[in-house]
C-alpha cells in the first residue's frame, strides 16, 4: 500500500480489537424501549409471523377479549403505506400506530421507539406490536417488548421450526392459529412441537382459531396474568377504571 | 433479508472505532458470524462496497470467519455439529443446548494511520 508514497510521512498499520455484537447499536435502544414501557407500567408483546398466519385477526380477537378490562395500543409494522391492518384495530376503538418501514422486512428498535413516542403510554396496560410478516428477518432484533409472540398457523405446515429455526429461539410463547383447518391439511402436530422442543425447550404453546375463538381464552388468560405480574412489578398506581 | 441494516451497523461499529483510534484508513473488517445467523456474505460486501464510498473504510475488505452451529445434549452430554435440526445423534432427546453458531459480531479492523511528521 505504502509504495506508492515518498514516505514523506509516515504509515503505521494498526489491528484494532474491537469485539462487538454488531446488534449492540440495536440492543442499547431497545433496553431504552423497555425502560419507558416500564417506567410507564405497560407490558409489551412483539408478535411475529410469516405473512398471512393470522396476526391481525388473533390481535383483533386479543382485543375483544381484554379491551373491557385493559388499555391497549397496537403498532402496525408494515412493509407498504397501507393501513389496511391499523384501520382494523381503530374500528375496534383502540389506538393503532402505523409503522410503514419502507420495504425494510422488519422492525428495529428505533422504529418501534417512534412508533411509541405517537402513543400515550402513561394511559395503556398493553402495547402490541405487530411486526412486518417475514419469518427470517425479525429474529434477534429486539423491540424492548418483555415477551416475544410467534404465530404459526396450520395451513403453513407442521415442518416450519425446521425450516426457519431461527425465529423460535428466544421466543416466549407460540400460537399456533387455525386450528379450525385441521381436519382438511395434514398436519402432524407431534413432529411440529418437537422441532419446538429442541429450538427452545418448555416453550409456552397455545392451539387457537382466530375465526372460530375456539382456544382465545386460554391465550388471553396466559397474556393477563403476565400484564398483572408486570404491573405488580412496577408498582402502578391505576388512574384509569378497570 | 436484512443485510442492509446489518451492513450499516457495521459500518457505524467501524468506523466509530476508526475515529478512536485517528485512522486514515481501514484496510480490513474481520467479522465472527456464526452459521446460525442468516445472513449473506456477499450481499453484506456488496453493500459494504456500495455504502463505505466516501468514508474511512472505502475500499476496505470485509473478512468472515463463520463459526458451525454446535450443540450439547442436556441428557448425554454428547456435542454434535448441528447442520440441520435434529435429536441428539448420540442417545435421541430432543433437549440440547446450542454452544456455537450464534456469534455475530464486528471481532477487528486493520488501519492505516499517517503520521504528521512531515520531511520536507
């Protein structure tokens, strides 16, 4: 590199250790993310899916199930400017934030921040946040939520944890909606739990139909008993009527 | 994909620490990815190449140096390379923990540094 120069000055070729995750830049705001949820008593779930597994249809049937008792927000990452999905959650009375991430096929902390400086958190219970529908990119990019939702769904197929291995790590909980399609696809629910099993042992699973509300109440109940662990964590003060 | 914004965090790692260290240039980026991640090297150099114009690291290499995913059966304690999901070669169970394959992170860079003393 050095020869063409006179050496009129000179070169000293350094190698730098530096040894850093290159999600840290990430990490940092989504740890920033997480302490204005908590400073606010608002317990915060980002749900992941592939396009079409229902996100926005088990979202909307989250939402009748808890509204009556708890205030929701939702933000709505979308690849497109389409409010297709946040028109949906407003119709239903409840705040939705659209988050268009111009082509980007997820969503990172610093949008989701955005996304929240829209919303009145002091006034909500629960901020959902659906992200873009990929099932590769939005692994291992924190929002600063404190549990992390899959949606799987029957028609995808039961081979999906070995194929997209990635997305079921350091998931909290999964769904796997549509079960009202069961008898129709072939669906081998021992091979798909399994795949589950060795990706991220224990895992909190729930078999549900957004369509006929069949299995709801088990994952509603699952999500209201972390809203109240959170808000008893934060010692919340409620000013508004339950 | 998202090497995109993979790329870009790379860069503001680098060239952050460029600036630290008062370099001229970056001739060399020596990233750890484990194969568990599921990114593209090319696409992350073809990037790499399109946004460092015009910044310390324009023209500098990028170097991967990719780690096998390797797990440990919680039952046997047998290690095994995992390339596809599977049970535990040695005694079936389902439950391991994964030991390698999730490193993602900028380990060095070479920099050239110019020194000001000048002979006229």
């Amino acid at each position: 590199m050095c020869n063409s120069h006179d050496h009129s000055h000179d070169h000293t070729h350094d190698h730098v250790s530096i040894v850093e995750n290159i999600m840290s830049q990430n990490d940092q705001l989504a740890a920033h993310n997480r302490k204005l949820l908590d400073k606010a008593g608002v317990f915060g779930i980002n749900i992941m899916a592939s396009p079409g597994a229902g996100k926005t249809s088990v979202i909307l049937k989250t939402i009748e199930a808890l509204s009556d008792r708890y205030k929701i927000a939702v933000i709505e990452g979308d690849t497109a400017p389409v409010t297709i999905d946040a028109d949906k959650i407003i119709a239903k009375g409840v705040p939705a934030v659209q988050i268009n991430t111009g082509g980007n096929c997820h969503l990172d902390a610093h949008m989701t921040l955005h996304g929240m400086d829209e919303l009145e958190l002091d006034e909500l219970d629960l901020l959902i946040i659906e992200n873009v529908g990929n099932l590769v990119c939005p692994a291992g990019v924190a929002l600063g939520t404190h549990a992390n939702v899959v949606i799987a769904s029957v028609p995808e197929g039961d081979d999906k944890p070995y194929k997209y291995p990635n997305i079921y790590r350091g998931i909290d909980v999964i769904l796997l909606n549509k079960t009202d399609l069961m008898p129709y696809i072939d669906f081998k629910m021992d091979y798909f739990l399994q795949g589950l099993e060795m990706l991220n042992p224990g895992l909190e699973s729930f078999a549900l139909s957004a369509k006929s509300g069949e299995g709801i109440a088990a994952w509603t109940a699952w999500l209201e008993e972390r809203i109240h662990e959170h808000q008893h964590r934060h010692h919340r003060e409620h000013t508004h009527t339950h | 994909m998202h090497e995109l914004a993979v790329t870009e965090s790379i860069l503001n790692i680098t060239t952050r620490f460029a600036r630290q260290e008062n370099a001229t240039r970056v001739t060399d980026v020596y990233l750890v990815i484990g194969d568990l991640s599921s990114i593209i090297d090319d696409s992350v150099q073809f990037y790499w190449d399109f946004i460092t114009k015009d910044t310390v690291c324009e023209k500098s290499l990028l170097h991967f140096r990719r780690i096998p995913a390797r797990a440990k059966c919680n039952n046997c304690g047998h290690e095994f390379q995992l390339k596809e999901l599977m049970p535990c070669p040695q005694c079936d169970s389902a439950r391991f923990k994964i030991i390698e394959g999730e490193e993602f992170y900028v380990d060095s860079i070479k920099i050239t540094k110019e020194e000001t003393t000048h002979v006229q």
